[in-house]
C-alpha cells in the first residue's frame, strides 16, 4: 500500500438500533480507490464519517492524517460530491457554482477563472449559462463535480456518481473521474453498486456489505474470489432475441432468459469479466442495439453473501 489517505480500525456507527458501520478496517492510499457495496451497504454513513458530518459511535477513523469530526481544517482539504441531489433548478449552472464558489470564501476574478478551469474539466462549459433545471442526469452530475473541485481539494469523494444516468452519460462520468486524478492530481474514493464501472476506473477496490468490508485491494484478486458464483446482468435494447442467441453459445453463461419483455434480457454468467469484454462485439454481430446494462443490487446482494460464506 503506498503512502496512507484513509485509514479506519474497527469504526462503528449506530442511528439507535440501526448499525450503519460495524467493525469497518479499511486503508485507502492515494489514486482512485473503489467503494462498492449494495444499497444500504453503508457507503453513504461512510463518506459522511470521513468529511466529519457526523460522528463515530466507536472506532477510529483518520484522514490525511487527522480525525475528521468537528475539523475545519480538513474540511477545506476535501471535496464532496453527494449522492442525493438538491440542485436549484432555476439557477444556471454559473451561479450555482459561484454560490458554491461563494461558500469557499471564493469571489470575484478568482472564482470567476476557477469556474472556468472546472467547468472545462468536466465538460459543462458549454451549459453554464443555462438553467439547471433543463440539465440531463449525467449534466446534473458534472456540474456537482465541478463544484466539489472548485476548492482544489486534495482528496475527492464521489457518493454514486453514475447513478441514473445513462450509458453514453455513465462513460464520459467515467472518463472525467479518472482525469481529475490523472490530470488534475486529486485522490479520489468513489462509491458504486455496480463493481464493473467501479473496475473500469480503478483496479483498488473496497467490498462492503452490511457495514463491514468483506475484501479489499487488487480487483483481480478480489474477481477470483467471486469467479465462483454466477453474477447476473439486465440487459435492456433492441434485437435481444438474436444476442440472447449468442449468449448461449458462451461457455460461462449459466442462463438466458427475457425479463419483463423481449427487449430486456437477465443473464446470469459466472465469469462476468469475460462477459463485459465480449458483450460489445456480441451487440454488433447480432444487429441489435443496447440502450442499458446493469447489475441489480439484489444479484450483487448475492455476491456479497458469498463472500462472507452465507450463500
């Protein structure tokens, strides 16, 4: 593991009598490092312990070296892109981040210039001039980003940003996450429900389920724990007749079958790596057209259960 970002031991967070973290370890080191989890897995309760939002009920949790809760000066250092979304529909996207600008002590010809150099960043600075409220999901999502960076903050977390976007939307996310690192320098902890996105960024995962991590570091050592249990994926375009076809002649499917109607198909392989790596010549050769491809989090659910020998 290389230089410390994030370290956790046996952190613990309860609302009551629902356990939100349990016993969390977790050693995050610089670059992108994945979270993945089902819903309510306690990403959310995570991300919010790390920017100092509330409070451990037990444990210990340091960032960049020091404790998060009621520390200001950490603050300033971290960038956080939320997952629910409280846009104000009737600003532009220009005075939505010179409020956001604003709220950093940010002004004038300052902001003015960091609006500009984040809004290219993520591709928005052609929209900044419109309301927010005619934005896309994946847009909503850029300008959300753009404002979590305007601060330069040394680590960047990102709660879910690819949820509810589509696909072409979710690749160019993708793409503008691993430039902000690249280019840009930013450590960044982004939460997914769905590993293969996660992998497609970053090859350091983190497991969590049920508010414990299950496994974590290398993806492909983590992929062969999980090679085992057949992994189930929708499916939803058109010409799913004939793919549901050639699906059936991989090796590693287990089952093909028609979900809700003929243009939405459930397939359950057990090696889903081999599957992402051929589904895009598979959609060509058979004609068709793929509007979305997921995996829901009850299969993932699946997956975890494995992991911890309940399934």
């Amino acid at each position: 593991m290389n230089e410390r970002v994030i370290g956790a031991r046996q952190l613990s967070k309860w609302y009551g009598e629902v356990i939100g973290l349990n016993s969390f370890n977790m050693e995050v080191g610089k670059g992108i490092t994945g979270i993945v989890g089902p819903n309510g897995a306690g990403k959310s309760t995570l991300f919010k312990l790390i920017t100092g939002m509330i409070r451990p009920s037990y444990g210990e949790l340091q960032v960049m070296g020091e404790v998060p809760w009621l520390n200001d000066r950490l603050s300033s250092r971290l960038g956080f892109c939320p997952d629910y979304d409280n846009l104000p529909d009737e600003a532009t996207g220009g005075e939505f981040l010179s409020l956001a600008g604003g709220l950093h002590g940010m002004k004038g010809g300052v902001l003015r210039e960091r609006i500009s150099e984040v809004s290219g960043t993520v591709g928005m600075e052609h929209a900044l001039h419109r309301k927010i409220g005619g934005y896309s999901k994946g847009m909503r999502q850029r300008i959300k980003i753009a404002a979590s960076i305007l601060h330069e903050p040394e680590l960047l977390l990102l709660d879910e940003p690819l949820s509810g976007a589509d696909p072409r939307a979710r690749r160019a996310l993708m793409e503008v996450i691993e430039r902000l690192h690249r280019e840009e320098g930013h450590d960044i902890l982004v939460s997914s429900h769905v590993l293969f996105e996660v992998e497609r960024m970053t090859s350091n995962v983190v497991l969590i389920y049920k508010g414990r991590a299950v496994a974590s570091g290398d993806i492909y050592g983590i992929r062969e724990l999980m090679d085992d249990h057949p992994h189930n994926i929708l499916l939803e375009g058109t010409g799913m007749v004939e793919v549901a076809k050639r699906l059936l002649e991989l090796e590693h499917t287990v089952s093909v079958g028609f979900h809700g109607s003929r243009e939405c198909l459930r397939v359950s392989v057990k090696r889903p790596e081999e599957f992402f790596n051929r589904i895009p010549g598979i959609i060509l050769e058979s004609g068709g057209e793929l509007r979305e491809m997921y995996s829901t989090d009850d299969d993932l659910e699946a997956v975890f259960r494995y992991l911890v020998g309940g399934g």
